[in-house]
C-alpha cells in the first residue's frame, strides 16, 4: 500500500473512531440521565458534549480533520476547503462511527435493545413543536456551530506574512496561536448550543447523531427535517463565515 492511500486510510479510521467516542459519550450521558432519572439531565448532557468534544479533537486532529459532524464536513467541501473524495470518505467514517457508537450503547447499558436506542433517538420534545420549528432549531444550531468551527479551525484567518514568514503586522502574530484554543472553543459551542433546544427539537446539530439510532432502530420520524435544517444551517455558517466576515485588508 502506498504511502498516500495509508495516511488516506489511517485519517478515514482517526475520523470513525472520533465520531465513535464522541457519539458514545453523547449518547452515554442522554442514556444514562434519562435511566437514572436525573433532574439535572440537560446539564449532564450539555457538558458531555463540551467535555467530550474538546478531548476528541485534541486526541484525534494529528492524523485527520476531526469534524466528527456531517454538517462540517459538507460544509467544508462544498466551500472547496476539503477534496471532495476525501469528504465523502470522512462522511462515510463519520456514519459508520456513529453506528458503532450506538451498538456499543447498547451493550453498555440495561434494558431492551430498541427501547434504549429509542431514548437516544433524536426527537421534537412535545407535539407542540411544528416541523418549522424543528427546522429553525436545528437550523441555527448547527449555523452556529459550524460558524465557530470554520473561525477556529477549518478556516481560521491567517495574518498575511513576509518572503521570510515574518507576520507584516507584529500585533497579528496573536492569531497564528487560535489552533491551540480552537478544541476549547468548539467544545464550549457544542456545550451551550446543547442547552437552547430543550422544549424544541431537542438539540442534536449533528446529522451523525441524528442518523444513528434511527438506522438501528428503523423509525424515521422527521429525519427528513432534522438533516434538511442541519446541513442547510452548517453551510450557512460556513458561507457567512468564508465569505462575509472573513478578515478583509
């Protein structure tokens, strides 16, 4: 095998294993709040996707993109910061670690199998909620997120430098320094995006989340609305983020 198509292999498998953990932790905290009936749920899930999403990218970034979320991925290959084969084998990784994720649940966990997928699957909160509401939710979750993301890591701004790489501005040497923050920062997104959904679509802005269970369980209710207001949002945020507020000279 070459040398391209191992590190092509080994970024695919760093990227379901990401997916994997992060899906685990996510899917752990939802379970285990709603088993042991915790008043405190939405707080335990709000800092296990926090906590969980800066040590997965931390853990993963040095051998692949560590999106561990479709709606970043797609977001980065249709603004052309990713190849687009390679996207696609990041999606199918992120799929697939998700999947994982939820069958490891189920062993890790009592009671029946469909029924405790069925807690972890993303869902409207009360038959109150209308499909455009579900839509606006996961909409602007996901913008926000994938906003950050794309300020912080996918594409961060870069101080124009000299032929010597010297930064032509010395008080923008500051920004070069983001990646080391950037973990921190998208955990901290996913942290309190997770709390501003909870009486509407419940907060999953992530269609790896979302697909999981309802693949292993086989109910379908409003998938549809869940991706179409997650992959539009994400690359919402991704244009207004590349191509609006981008840093200009």
């Amino acid at each position: 095998m070459s040398s391209r198509a191992s590190k092509i292999l080994q970024t695919a498998i760093g990227e379901m294993f990401a997916s994997f953990f992060f899906g685990f932790a996510v899917y752990s905290a939802i379970l285990g709040s709603s088993q042991s009936d915790q008043s405190s749920a939405p707080v335990i899930v709000s800092l296990s996707l926090a906590l969980s999403g800066v040590a997965v990218i931390y853990a993963f970034c040095d051998v692949t993109v560590a999106h561990f979320n479709p709606a970043i991925t797609l977001a980065a290959i249709l603004t052309l910061k990713i190849p687009i084969i390679l996207g696609i084998i990041y999606l199918i990784s992120q799929f697939a670690g998700f999947i994982l994720a939820g069958l490891v649940l189920v062993a890790c966990f009592p009671g029946k199998y469909k029924d405790k997928l069925e807690i972890v699957r993303p869902k409207i909160v009360t038959d109150d909620v209308s499909k455009g509401t579900l839509f606006a939710a996961e909409f602007f979750l996901t913008a926000i997120l994938v906003y950050v993301a794309f300020s912080v890591g996918v594409n961060p701004y870069e101080p124009p430098k000299d032929q010597e790489g010297v930064p032509l501005d010395p008080d923008e040497e500051i920004a070069s320094g983001r990646k080391i923050t950037a973990p921190i920062a998208i955990g901290f997104t996913l942290g309190f995006c997770g709390l501003l959904a909870l009486s509407s679509s419940g907060g999953a802005f992530n269609p790896g989340i979302v697909l999981a269970p309802m693949i292993l369980t086989g109910t379908w209710s409003n998938w549809w609305v869940y991706l179409l207001g997650e992959f539009s949002g994400g690359l919402c945020g991704a244009l207004l983020q590349s191509f609006v507020l981008y840093k200009l000279f």
